[in-house]
C-alpha cells in the first residue's frame, strides 16, 4: 500500500519537523520480504522455498542487511 506508506512517512517528517530535534528519516525498501525471518535464511534454504529465485532472494536480504547496518552504524556515529 504505497499511498499508506507515503501518509505515515510524511506524517513522520512532519512530526519531526514540528519538534524540531534535527531527527532524520532513513527508509530502507525492503521489497521481497515474503517472510518472517528471511533475512536470516542461508542461501540453500531459500533455495528450497523459492526454487532457482532463492540465490537472489538471498542476495536482496543480505543487501538488506548491509543497508540496516549501515544506517544504524551512521545513526550512532
């Protein structure tokens, strides 16, 4: 439901804007995400559920993780 999505992210940006605490926004676009703990599923077991998509289900959830790394690694530093 991107029309949601939009809503809530610019009710946000509002909200922080409104209370003026430099907070910032950073959105990660977690397409794919078809299933409770995915990120932590090793290749061959994504493999088995999503068949010959499986290699780039998993390379999409690593992807993932790296970006939520790095954002949290910037949020603190």
């Amino acid at each position: 439901m991107p029309g949601m999505t939009d809503a809530v992210l610019q009710f946000l940006k509002l909200n922080l804007a409104q209370h003026k605490n430099n907070g910032t926004i950073q959105e990660i676009n977690a397409d794919g995400m078809a299933i409770p703990g995915l990120v932590n599923l090793e290749a061959e077991k994504l493999e088995k559920i999503f068949g010959a998509q499986g290699q780039a289900v998993y390379e999409n959830a690593q992807s993932l993780l790296k970006q939520a790394y790095q954002v949290g690694k910037n949020l603190v530093s």
